[in-house]
C-alpha cells in the first residue's frame, strides 16, 4: 500500500487498532503513549513523531517499508 499523507497513515494505523478490537485507551496503556497523541495519529496530524508512530506500529504488528517509486 502507498502512503500519501499523514491521514492515510492515521486511517491504516486506526483500522488496524480496531481489527485487533483494542481501544485507545487500552493501546495507550500498553504502549505508555497518550491517548491524545493516538488519537493526533488517527486523525493525520502531520506532526506527530516518527520515532513513536514507529514504536505505536511495532506494537500493532504493522511494517513500514520504504522503496523507490518505479521499482
């Protein structure tokens, strides 16, 4: 899947989350990160940091794959 913009992102992370019926506040507890900063996240805030979207994905199972376009 191609990623555009951080609310592509936002709605992937989101529906993961919600496959895994976890809520946001459950996911913030096991990952000691706000509810405030998940829910920034699924709503597409393009600030939000890499270093915790990559830790918040770990922790739901998902991969970020970066290639170059055309290959």
């Amino acid at each position: 899947m191609v990623i555009e913009n951080p609310q592509e992102l936002g709605k992937e992370i989101r529906k993961r989350r919600k496959d895994l019926k976890y809520t946001q506040a459950f996911l913030s507890e096991f990952s000691g990160l706000s509810v405030s900063f998940i829910s920034d996240l699924e709503g597409g805030k393009p600030t939000a940091e890499i270093g915790k979207i990559l830790e918040l994905m770990n922790l739901l199972g998902m991969d970020l794959e970066i290639r170059v376009r055309g290959r």
